[in-house]
C-alpha cells in the first residue's frame, strides 16, 4: 500500500526508454541477481530468510499487486526506494539501463517460473549439464539465503558457523546435509541455524550440490 501511495502521478507516465526483448530481460536478470535476489529471492517469490524476516517482508514480486505496476512504476520504486521498509534506494548503484531492464525481466517472472515449471516436468536435461546448473543456481540460493552472513567461504563471510570452504571434503552424504537444512538441530547438537523450510526439495539439492562443489580450489 505504502508504494502506491508514494509513487508519484508524473512516474507513471515515463516512457520506459529500452526496447523490450528476451536480451532486456536477460540482462535484466543478471542485474536483479547481483542486486535484488538476496531479499526477493532468485525466482522473485521473496522466500529467503532475510526478506522474510524484514518488516514488512520483502514483496513477492510475481503476485498480481507488483505485476500490475508499469515499468515506470518498478524503475521509480527501485531508483527511490520506499521509506519504513527494506526497500533501499539503488540510484547509486544501479544504473538508469539497467534498472529499465530490472523492471521488464520482473514483469516477466510469471512467464519464466511457468516456463521453469515445464522444463522441470519435462526432464530433458542432460545429467552433466543438470549438475552444472545445480551448482550455479546453489550458489544464487547461498547468496540469497544469506548464507556467507554466518559462514565463510573462500575468505570471504561471517565467523558465527563453521567455514564452508571445504564442505566437499568432509565425506557428509546429500541425504545429511539436506536433513540439516530442515532441522539443523536435530543434526548438530546446539546449532543456532535456523531451519530452511522455506526452501523446496529442488532448491535445497542444488544447495547441497554447490557446498558439496567446494573442495578448496572453486575462486
């Protein structure tokens, strides 16, 4: 409620200035990783940890209360940013293109989850390169996820939990370190993480694939 109150009437009439096409929204997509995914999450529905745990939680940004905003609305709320909610301004960081294509690969989040949704059903990919973008789409939920806030990897992170660096070395089996995510407790006695139950069966596999990935030697 609060963004459409606060976007102003002379926003919804801009233009947006770059021409919509599948290279916008790709674009679009690799921006809106880097920048957005660790609040809304990588498929846009807003199930992580810290955008679940802000106030108000982060939005999902493929319901129909987003997906009615123009593109110029989008590009305001991301440039300005909302105030008395997590929604930062990124004009200092974001430039004005990009932005414009942030807006228009959210618009098409509905089209790729449905798209997703078919590929996933269908089962045609190949087990090598099936593996391959379980490991990349793992790291995009440890981002997201705000993973490295607790635990390092490769130097890099928090100091709370153990250091992920060597996670493929230490023999944990798949099965293990999923029942972990669901109920980390149960796994490691007095373990403060909490559990991932926001996270489908897919998502916490491909998380599982990425930690199993690191051996010491990923840069």
């Amino acid at each position: 409620m609060a963004k459409d109150v606060v976007i102003p009437m002379e926003a919804h009439n801009v233009k947006d200035p770059v021409p919509p096409s599948e290279e916008a929204i790709k674009a679009g997509k690799q921006a809106y990783l880097q920048d957005c995914a660790l609040c809304h999450g990588a498929d846009g529905h807003g199930y992580t940890n810290l955008g679940r745990h802000m106030f108000p939680p982060a939005m999902d940004l493929t319901s129909p209360h987003v997906q009615h905003w123009t593109d110029a609305d989008l590009y305001w709320i991301i440039q300005n940013g909302i105030s008395l909610t997590g929604m930062p301004s990124w004009s200092s960081s974001i430039s004005s293109t990009d932005t414009w294509k942030i807006a228009q690969f959210i618009h098409a989040l509905p089209r790729l989850d449905a798209e997703e949704a078919s590929a996933a059903s269908a089962k045609t990919l190949l087990p090598s390169t099936s593996r391959q973008k379980l490991i990349a789409y793992g790291r995009t939920l440890y981002r997201q996820e705000g993973c490295f806030m607790c635990h390092q990897l490769d130097g890099q992170g928090g100091k709370v939990g153990p250091d992920l660096t060597h996670e493929g070395k230490r023999g944990r089996t798949d099965a293990w370190l999923i029942g972990h995510f669901k109920d980390p407790s149960a796994y490691s006695r007095g373990s403060i993480m909490p559990a991932f139950k926001n996270l489908t069966d897919r998502q916490l596999q491909a998380l599982t694939t990425f930690l199993q990935s690191q051996k010491g030697t990923n840069k």
